[in-house]
DNA sequence: CAATATCATTGATATTTAACAATAAAACTA
DNA sequence: TAGTTTTATTGTTAAATATCAATGATATTG
C-alpha cells in the first residue's frame, strides 16, 4: 500500500517544481507544513475520477497517467516528474474529470487546495507559472481531441509512438513501460488495432519491437502517418 | 468587412468582463487606450490557427465558433458574450490552435497581450478570475474528448442538442444558428449521419425540428441517450 | 423573378473499426 | 517448477461510420 511521511525541508528538495523558490521562505514553509508525501506503487490509484479534489498534487518522482474511465478508458497523457499533476481542479470546478494511476512508483506532494489558492493570490508571479502550466496543458487537450477526432488508427499510433519519444524518453529507443492495452487507451483504439498496426510497423520496419522494448528505425514515415492522419 | 474602433469608456460600459473592475481604475484606463473593437459580420473569421496572438480577444457581444481546422472541422465550443475567447494563448504558447469565427454579429474588443500580461501580473485577483476561466474552459476540453472518443453517433448528438439547450440557449426551444454540417462538426461526425440522425429524433418524437428550429419533446431521452453514448 | 449556388435529405455502397474467438507467450504465484 | 493468470497475437466476423450519388428545398444574387 502507498506510504505515507511528511517533507523535511521543501526549500532543498531536489525535487522540487522549478518555480517554487518564486514563493517567500515563509509561504514555502506553510506548504511544507500542510504537505503530505504519499508514495505510490505502479498501478495504484493517486486520485479518482468524480471525487472532489481537496489537495493539490504534485509528482516529485515517477510517472503517472491521466485518464477518464469509462467503458472504456481513455488515457490523456502520461506526466513526467517536475510538475503539477492537475492544477484547473485547483482553480476550476472541484471535481476531478479524470483518475490518476501510478505508472511506476512514484511520489506525491500533496498540498492543502485551499493554502495553496490563497497563497497563490498573495504571489502573483508564483500563479502566473501556474496559470502558464494549466494554458499548455489545455492546448496539449485541444490537440488531443483535434487529433482523436480527424486521425485513423495508424495515424492516431504513430502519434502516441511520437509522444512516447519526444515529450516522455527522449529517445529512439525505450521500454514503453506499459501494456499494450495502455497503448490502445493513449490511441483511442481497441488493444487488438493497436497490436495489428504495431505488427504492420515492424513489418515495414519503420519501428524494431522486442515485447515492451521499441526503436523506431523511420521516424520521418511515422511523422508522415501522423500527418496524414 | 468587419468594421474597427475604440472604446469610449470601459468602466461604464455594458459589455464589459464581470471581473474587469478587480482592476484599479487606472489600469482599466490603460486597457481602454490600447484597445481596439472590431465588428464582425456572421462568418467572418476572428482568429485563425496557426498564427501567433498577439492581443487577447474579448468577446462583448454576439456568439462565435472555436474550430480546429483541416480535412473536416472540428467545432470544440461556442463562445457566447462577455467572455475571453481565448486565454489560453495568452499564458501559454502563442500559436493558436484554431481558428475562431463569428456565428453572428460580433463585437470583438482586442486587448494587446503583452499590456494585459502585464496587467495580471500586479492584480493577482483579476489573473485569478483569469485562471479560473482557463480552468473551466480546459475541464470542458476533457469532457470533449472523452465524449468523443467514447460515445458513438447517437450519443454525441444527443450531447450537442443538449450542449445547445443548457449552456447556449438556456431553453427547450431555439434556433440552432448553424447549419447541418456545422451541427455535424460539433458532434465530430458526418453532415449526412447528422441529418440521419435527427430525422430519427423526429419521427421518435424526441425532438421536433421545423428547419433550424428545434424544439427537445422528451429531454430525458435526449440525456439517456447522451449517457448510453 | 429567373438563375445559381448552397443546404438538406435519403438511399446505396465502401471503408473503418470494434468485437469475438482461438491460441501463444509471458509473468506471476504457490 | 508446475500451474494459473494476465498479456499478446492473429484471423474472422459484425457493427459503426463515412463516402458517394441523386434529388429536393432554400437561400442568394444579378
């Protein structure tokens, strides 16, 4: 189950957002003393979709997915370490539009929602990085659904291959960690599409697959699918 | 051709943001001075995606259309008076990701972006209120796209009859303002299936439908068929 | 007001995608 | 390590959806 401990010392964190030191010592204290640190393992549950948000969560380790649950799920996209998890149910309706699950183990601050709003209101440029962090990831939705909506399948795969490389490894070569049903969810397709259009893929070699452990050879060809949709 | 001025007097005006005067007046002064309103005709296009913004778009009176634009358009949302119709742009990356257009006649005040950053950034209260409107307008997008990817046909024009009745026209009864294909567009399906699918609402007698005149028959047919998807 | 263009409607057909099914491979567990 | 569950793969079929085509209705324009 997920361990629970409090921050000795925010100021110092190594794993701190870029932008606290923004804050007054005073008000990073305050943070410090309402924050809970929860340790989460791969697969846990860090919030749930319909309940009402009473911290604000950030990821100081690990990766987490976002998705809306439903018949099926739908994964939005996979946050790195570094930042806020969700920040417009801080600022917006309280209610969580989507679940959050541990994609390894990782760690979460959870800070008071209310101590971080008002303190938020008192920094003015402490939330402006925050509101500049809640614009880009509603672009990163607007394209998302443009993408969803207008691309087929190996265009819809070949953009999730692209975001795998580019926003989460930073490589041509990584272990997806994940499982192939995951990869359907992030594609907005059936788990058995996606696994078709990955064999296609290897086929073609534009991508070498060894079970989790992908390397895409063409990167242009998956970028041309991605563009034509 | 859409027809340009300057404002008289913001304090005093009618159309103005609810939240302008979290400002001092010296700042809505400042606002005044470096804004500019156009008018729009119905259809003409108010911003367009891929360019960069450099002023923020207050929508003062008539309603508009924001639609990602390519092969078939997808309308994300209708924007009616007395809110930014973009704020995203302004905290987050310049480019915008789509296009905006009028639906009917438009009053449109542009406020140069850099100013109005500015601006924010002393009065934390009024870049609250902004934030909180990002925030809002970014749990629709993840409403959107969920809805999208999960319902079919059926579903997703039940949603957008609905979409019409409860956040644009606040009644049973309306005219949609639009044409099929842009009915379409908003429900991210073909103008053919559209217009199919309503004939079947019609002749359910869910819906009675005279032209662009709607009017909902059984709302609560329309919500379970918007919940089945 | 006739001519023209746009929009709406319906049917037929093709394409895309999901669901179902059977088996293989891998991961986990006692 | 044998047994069990989960995950991955591929083929087949069914469902959902878009496209094409033909026609009628409505709006627009000279």
């Amino acid at each position: 189950m997920s361990k629970i401990s409090k921050p000795n010392n925010c100021i110092s964190c190594p794993y701190k957002w870029k932008y606290l030191n923004l804050l007054k010592d005073d008000d990073i204290i305050s943070i410090q003393n309402s924050c809970t640190i929860i340790n989460f393992k791969k697969g846990e549950t860090i919030c749930k979709q319909g309940t009402d948000a009473t911290h604000a969560l950030y990821l100081a380790k690990g990766t987490v997915k976002l998705y809306i649950e439903g018949k099926k799920n739908l994964i939005l996209k996979l946050i790195k370490a570094g930042e806020y998890i969700d920040l417009q149910t801080l600022f917006g309706d309280k209610s969580y539009k989507y679940s959050v699950a541990a994609m390894d183990d990782t760690m979460v601050c959870m800070i008071n929602s209310d101590m971080l709003r008002s303190l938020a209101k008192e920094n003015p440029k402490y939330l402006f990085e925050l509101t500049k962090s809640i614009s880009n990831s509603s672009n990163y939705v607007y394209k998302k659904v443009s993408d969803i909506s207008r691309k087929q399948l190996r265009g819809r795969l070949a953009d999730t291959i692209l975001y795998l490389k580019n926003e989460i490894f930073n490589s041509d070569e990584f272990d997806i960690g994940m499982t192939r049903k995951e990869l359907a969810e992030l594609s907005s397709m059936s788990m058995e599409n996606a696994v078709r259009i990955l064999s296609e893929f290897k086929k073609d070699e534009i991508l070498s697959i060894e079970g989790k452990k992908f390397k895409i050879l063409q990167p242009s060809i998956l970028q041309k699918l991605s563009d034509i949709g």
